[in-house]
C-alpha cells in the first residue's frame, strides 16, 4: 500500500534553497546531511540533492501541491514578495483546478492548486 510521496528536487546551493524554503515560503528544516535537505510544511516534505553543475534553464524539475487554502495561500505569497510565475497566475483552468505558480531559485516549479 502506498503512503506518501516525497518529491526529490535538483538543488545548486543548499544556503539558497533555505532562504526560499524557510525563510519566504515558511517551511521547517526536518534534516540537514550536507548535500542532502529536508523540509516540510503541513502534511508536505520535499526533499532536495546537490547538484551544483545544474543549469536552471535547463531544469525541468517540477511539484504540484495541492492545498485546500488557495486564496489565502497566493496573497500569503505575494504579501511576502513571492515572484508568482510569469504564465501562472492565480485562476481556475479548464481541469477543475484554481492554481498559481512560482519558481524556487533552481528553477523547480511549485505549482499550487485547489479543486473548485
């Protein structure tokens, strides 16, 4: 039976990801081996590797999140001066879902997304 599922993303620098993370997007550090990170906020954790030759143009690294405070959650984000992707705007798509988007700074995209 299957339980969770814990995303693995491509980081450059770990002091980076932190500040994203922990400090602007309010996540806690579960654990810290070097080259290897842990966070989570709520019922998600996503964990993180070194990879200091990735090049963010060519990261495809990508995590849906779903959330079940959406309107709350994008004006937390820009109230704390969160980047929103430039195509992903807070709105309903034709899928059912009212998502937005943002970047970490290695080029994950974190979409956020509630049902309607």
């Amino acid at each position: 039976m299957l339980t969770d599922i814990n995303p693995k993303l491509p980081m450059r620098n770990k002091i980076a990801t932190k500040e994203f993370y922990i400090y602007k997007l309010r996540f806690s550090e579960i654990a810290d081996y070097g080259n290897y990170l842990l966070i989570r906020k709520d019922n998600i954790e996503i964990h993180f590797f070194e990879f200091r030759d990735l090049d963010p143009k060519e990261n495809y690294g990508q995590v849906y999140i779903r959330t079940n405070e959406i309107d709350k959650l994008y004006k937390a984000l820009l109230d704390n001066k969160i980047s929103i992707h430039p195509n992903g705007h807070l709105g309903t798509k034709p899928w059912g879902q009212k998502e937005f988007s943002v970047l970490d700074p290695d080029s994950n995209l974190l979409t956020f997304g509630q049902n309607v």
